[in-house]
C-alpha cells in the first residue's frame, strides 16, 4: 500500500520528536551536571582545599568545613541500611517465599502505601513522636538525633530493598528450590542455603539502591536529626545532633546572596552530592545490566 | 532430626516478626496521622486564608497550590514522559545510545531531590529569569517525575503483544500509524497508572519547591503562573519547624490533608491498574 506524501511527511515529523525526547532526558542529566559545575565550581577557587574539606562549618566566618556534613550523611545512611538492610531482605523473604497469599495480598499494598507518604509527612511524624520516644529510650537531652534520622532514613529504604530483592528471589528459578527440597533439606534450609544466595547480587542491587535514597533523603532529615555540624565521631555520635550535605543546602539556599561564596559552596555540596548518587547508582545499573546478560543462568 | 524442624520454626518466626516489623509502623504513621489530623478538619480549614501567622484560618492557598503546580508537572511531563517511553519501547534498538538512555533515567530517578532544586534555582529561576514562580516549580518538579513516567509507561508499551504490531503492518499501516490507533490505547491504562504515581511523588515532594516556587506565608491565591505560590508540603515543613507557638491541630490537619490527598491519589492508581488488568484480552 502506498501513502501520500503528507502521511509520510507527518510520520517522518513525528518520528522525530519522539527520538529528540528520547535523548532529551541524556540531557537533563548533562543539563543538571553542567548547572552544579557552573554554580558550583567557583567555590573551589575562592577558598583552598584546606578550608573546604576542613572540620569547621561557620559560613558566616568564612569556614566552611564540609567535612562534617559529608560524615553526617554517611553515618546516617550506613546507620539507616543496618537497620533496613536485614529488616528489608527477612520481609521480601517473608512475602516471596513463607507467607501465606491472604498475607501477600494485604503486605503488598502496605509496602507501597509506606513508598507513597510524602518525605515531610515522616519527618513531621518523626519530630512529633518518635524523637521523644527516642529521648526517653536512650536518655539523650534531645530526640533529633542521628539515630533518629537513621529510623526514618531506614524505614524511607524499606519499600526499595524490598520490592527489588522481592524481585531477585522471584527471579531464582523454581527448580533450585525443587532441588533442595529433594535433598531433603528443610525449607527453611533451602531458603537460607540456595535460595538467598542466588539471588545475592539482586539483593545487593536492591542495598544499594536504598542506599542511594538514603543518601539523597532531604526534608525527613532536615527536620529530625538536630541539625548540628559537629563532626560525628565518638561512640556516642548516633546520639548526638548531626547535619547532613542535602539538610544543609535545603536550610541554607534560601538565605545565601546568589553569587556569594556560601552560595557557589552549597552548589558544591550538590556536586559532592550528585557525583555520589551517581556512583552508586551506575554500581546499581551495572550489576542489572550484567544481570540481564548472563540470561537464565544467575 | 527433629531440631532442623525447630530450626525452620524459628526463622519463620523471625521472618514474620520482620514483616510486622516493617507493617506495623506503616499503620501507626496513618493511624496516629488520621486521628489527631481528623480534629482539626473542617470546611474552614480547607477553604479559608492562613491568618495570624499561619496560627489561625485555613489553608486553602496551600491546597490550591499544590493541584496548580501538579497540574504544570503534568503539562511538560505527560508529553515529555510518555514520547521518551515510546521511543524506548518502540524506535530504539540496543545499542550504547539507547544504554546511555537507559543509564540516564535510572541515574535521573536517583538524583537527590534537593539536588533537583538546585538545578531548578541555578536553570529555571536565575539563568531563564522566571524567578520563584510556578512555571520554575512545575519545570523542576517535571524534570523529577520523569523517570518514574517514562519507566511504567515504557512497561505498559512493552506488555503490548508484538503481533498487535504486525498485524497494523500487515495492513500496510506505518509504524506510527500501529503506535497511534493499537498499542497506545492497549498501554493506556498503564500509563495512566504511571503517570498518576509520577505526579503523586511530585505533590508530595518539598525539596525541589524551596527554592523555586514555594512561598512562607502568602495568604492569597496566586495570580499568574510567573507568581509564587504557597503549596501543602512546604507548607508542613513551615508549620511543623519554623513558627514557634503553633497549634499541634494545624500541623496535624496539613499532614492530614497532604497525606489523604496523596494516597488516594495512589489507590485511584492502584484500582485503575488492577482493574483493566482483569479485563485485558490478550
């Protein structure tokens, strides 16, 4: 069948903005680099290394020591996946591969309303009342701590690890369970020896991609854990008041004069920020990509 | 060999207490959130200007913002969304284009949403000149959602049978042509679907608004799209953290009206997709 000119023409045209959005989102993500770069980089000029990756944040003081803040997220987040990380893979274990379909069918959709309440609504819920019952419990002179970042952190994570790693188990095929059965081991035992292990690296995926949530979380933490830049080391630092790289430009940007050096150095906090949550997001892709790759065989 | 048995008693009963674990607060979070927000619902709550400070009134300019600048999200983010998804599905062949696409959408879904913010202030706001006003908010906002619209859309796409496909072209329909009349309104349910749980993370989120859109206390409607805007998530975080003195029955009504309007929104989703699932055909 031949078409006229004008379908041809309005196929061709069509073709072509749907390929342009395509790679328009490849931009964004160059766009959203290049902006961090331009704001951002000055910083590095206007004051040394020394004073940037120093132990002391006074922006208005000219110190600005991101050291404490970059800590303050990484002890929160790693805190948050100790939490979440056996929570999360017991509860996809418990959904795939133990609990009962009436259990499925309501834990499923819990999951995901947990995924939908709104970042502020847990941080309000967190300052209103899991911080006094964190003061009370641990006998701190204030609930917005570290920790109790690190419990909402964690609980914002769950819904992540555990789709993911949902799906990995579900990924292992039926006959490695046959097998153990076979053997005579218990389920439990198969579960615990074969099936968890095949499904490892889509558990590691589903970790790290919670962790990159984690990281990147902003007004929950904003609002629960103190917002202290003190360096968080010490035995006690969960304990204590911390403030995190996302809390810090999320307080600040609204303040700073654009153009100051507090300004370019908040834009470098998002470089720090950015290049982080791309790494780990590129280890996240890479081990899926390999997955898809290697086919049947995990 | 009693004891492996005891053993799998055990560690289902762990796995239990983990699951409960993880529900549990899920439940408390609604239940506690429902309960003391319910007190302060009232038709002058939800339609009223703030007064004295945000301590007294309403919060109408707040509701009316946030359905404004979800409404702009979807404006640049259907289109935007839903083209990427069915160059994704239908055009792109794999090849290391189509896998830096790839790496970008899973890359743009984990950039922290502050992040976005920054991004919306130094692009939007200051480079284009729009200011803190709606068209920036709901730019930024739109950029944010996209991954999570273009990955359910470019699902529903792919769950569409090939031979839907070349039967159009057996016809001697174009490829366009198949796109536009058999597998865009099979996939569309999915896409809805996918559409409303990218706007839902778009109206519930703060981090991407301080910045570009978000005004303290405006205690009226805005005027043009270039205006600013109170909205319901910021709006939370202001009443909750930066006025000393204010009535726990406000903060509770607004973290009841954000929460309520954004998880209806998610089980209107939920139905849509489980309903048209049942019905499906193929």
């Amino acid at each position: 069948m031949k078409h006229t000119p004008r379908v041809r023409w309005a196929e061709f045209a069509i073709e072509s903005l749907i390929r342009v959005i395509g790679f328009s989102t490849v931009g964004f993500v160059i766009l959203i680099f290049l902006f961090l770069l331009r704001e951002g980089l000055p910083a590095f000029a206007q004051i040394d290394l020394g004073n940037l990756f120093g132990t002391r944040w006074y922006p208005t003081f000219g110190l600005f020591g991101t050291l404490p803040l970059i800590l303050g997220s990484v002890l929160i987040t790693i805190s948050a996946i100790v939490i979440a990380l056996p929570l999360g893979v017991a509860a996809a274990v418990f959904i795939r591969e133990v609990a009962p379909n009436w259990a499925r069918e309501i834990l499923k959709p819990m999951i995901e309303v947990l995924a939908g309440i709104p970042s502020v609504v847990l941080g309000f819920f967190g300052m209103t009342l899991v911080a006094p019952i964190v003061r009370e419990t641990f006998g701190a002179p204030t609930g917005l701590v570290a920790f109790t970042g690190a419990l909402i952190l964690a609980y914002m994570s769950l819904p992540t690890i555990i789709s993911v790693a949902e799906d990995a188990l579900d990924a292992v095929p039926k006959m490695y369970r046959d097998a153990g059965l076979a053997m005579g081991a218990t389920q439990w035992q198969t579960i615990w020896r074969v099936v968890v292990p095949a499904a490892r690296s889509g558990i590691v995926t589903a970790v790290m991609l919670g962790m990159g949530r984690a990281i990147g979380e902003t007004m929950a933490v904003m609002m629960v854990t103190g917002n202290a830049a003190r360096l968080p080391l010490g035995l006690d630092a969960l304990f204590r008041p911390v403030r995190t790289m996302t809390a810090t430009i999320a307080a600040e940007m609204g303040e700073v004069a654009h153009g100051s050096v507090h300004y370019h150095v908040l834009f470098a906090i998002g470089i720090i920020l950015f290049v982080i949550t791309f790494l780990i997001n590129l280890a996240a892709a890479s081990t899926m990509f390999r997955k898809r790759r290697r086919g049947g065989l995990r | 060999m009693r004891n492996r048995f005891v053993a799998q008693r055990v560690g289902f009963a762990l796995l239990t207490l983990a699951a409960l674990a993880v529900v549990i607060p899920i439940l408390a979070v609604v239940a506690v959130i429902v309960i003391r927000g319910a007190a302060a619902i009232n038709w002058e709550f939800l339609t009223a200007m703030p007064r004295d400070g945000m301590r007294a009134g309403g919060i109408f300019p707040a509701i009316v913002g946030t359905v404004v600048l979800t409404l702009g999200t979807a404006i640049v983010a259907i289109p935007l969304g839903v083209g990427g998804a069915i160059y994704l599905s239908e055009y792109a062949r794999d090849t290391w284009v189509t896998r830096a696409i790839r790496l970008a959408i899973i890359n743009l879904a984990g950039i922290p949403s502050v992040v976005y913010g920054l991004f919306g202030l130094g692009l939007f706001v200051l480079l284009l000149g729009f200011g803190t006003s709606i068209v920036a908010g709901s730019l930024t906002l739109s950029i944010m959602t996209l991954p999570v619209i273009i990955s359910t859309a470019e699902e529903a796409l792919r769950a569409v049978p090939t031979e839907f496909r070349t039967v159009s072209a057996s016809l001697g329909g174009t490829r366009w042509q198949a796109i536009r009349h058999i597998v865009l309104p099979q996939a569309l349910p999915g896409i809805i679907t996918g559409v409303i749980l990218g706007l839902l993370r778009a109206a519930g989120e703060t981090a991407p608004i301080l910045f570009t859109v978000a005004a303290f206390y405006l205690p009226r409607l805005p005027r043009s799209p270039l205006d600013q805007t109170m909205a319901l998530p910021y709006h939370l975080y202001v009443v909750s953290t930066q006025v000393p003195g204010m009535p726990q029955k406000i903060q509770f009504g607004t973290a009841l009206v954000l929460l309520g309007l954004v998880l209806s929104l998610n089980v209107v989703a939920t139905m849509i997709r489980s309903y048209f699932r049942r019905r499906r055909q193929w």
